[in-house]
C-alpha cells in the first residue's frame, strides 16, 4: 500500500472477507454443487455491503431470458447517498456462459433443486456471491442430520472421557 495512505477498519476487515453469510441453508438444504458469481451493483450498495449492512438469507436465483438473477436479496441503504436503489431489488449475476449452462443442467436433473446465495464476500475490491446448486432437505433428513450429529458428539465425549481415564 503506498505510504501515508491507510484504510478504514471496515474495508480492512472486509476485504477478501466475507459481508454476509445465509447459516440456515447448509440446514435446510443438501448442497450438491459451488458456484462464484460477481453481483451487478449500484454504488450505493457496493458501500452498504462494505459496512457489513446485506441479508442474504431469503435469497434465491432463477435464470431469466439466459440471464442469472438474484432475488430476494437485501442490501441495506446507504445513509450518504444521493440514489438510493430499493434495498431487495433483482440483481443481475455474472458468470461464464459454461458455468450457467453446468449450473441449469444440474437444476434440471435434480428434483426439487434451487439456486441459493450461501455466502456474500468481497474479493479483489468486487463483491462475489458464492451460489449453491441445492435441494431442499425434508422433515425425516433435518431429524437425521440432528441425530448423526448428537451421535458424534456422544462418540467424542465417550472417547475424550476413555482418555482421560487412560492418562489419569
């Protein structure tokens, strides 16, 4: 960086850094494919993402007329600006035209899959969406992950336990 210039300790915290994450989908969803995209944005909202101000967890994509875009998305106002574009607005999505035609084959031979933001980060001063090829998780498969889960947790404990009898 050149000398005497410094940088926020937002941008320094959020530069390669992730501004929002959606936690829910790795629970209600199976994730069966990872995909990055750069996000089309207005000024404004590049600044509001940089404060860390950006919901991702309603979101969803569609391809429309070739195009990928982002739905449901809010990106919060920025207080300084003059245009202030509507927070949930659709956001046109930027990936290689091989990526989208990977990307819409694979919705197409899964049942029940989407497309989900999974995580909204900045990278090289642009903000980039990981998006998830996903199907949706029924009641019985939530209930079973939960269940592996306490079972591991269980098996760890009894062998954090079994050593500690051995050591002590």
């Amino acid at each position: 960086m050149p000398r005497g210039k410094t940088k926020t300790a937002t941008k320094r915290a959020l530069e390669g850094g992730t501004a929002a994450m959606n936690r829910r989908a790795r629970f209600d969803y199976e994730i069966l494919q990872r995909y990055d995209a750069g996000i089309v944005l207005l000024g404004p909202e590049i600044k509001s993402i940089r404060e860390g101000k950006a919901n991702i967890g309603e979101g969803y994509a569609r391809f429309n007329d070739g195009e990928l875009w982002l739905y449901n998305v809010h990106i919060a106002q920025y207080a300084a600006a003059r245009e202030k574009p509507e927070p949930t607005r659709p956001r046109k999505l930027l990936l290689h035209r091989a990526e989208m035609a990977r990307m819409r084959r694979a919705i197409e031979e899964q049942q029940r899959a989407t497309v989900i933001p999974l995580r909204l980060y900045i990278a090289r001063g642009l903000a980039k969406v990981e998006l998830g090829v996903a199907r949706g998780k029924r009641a019985y498969d939530k209930r079973q992950a939960i269940a592996k889960r306490e079972s591991d947790r269980d098996i760890a404990r009894a062998l954090r336990q079994r050593q500690r009898d051995t050591d002590g």
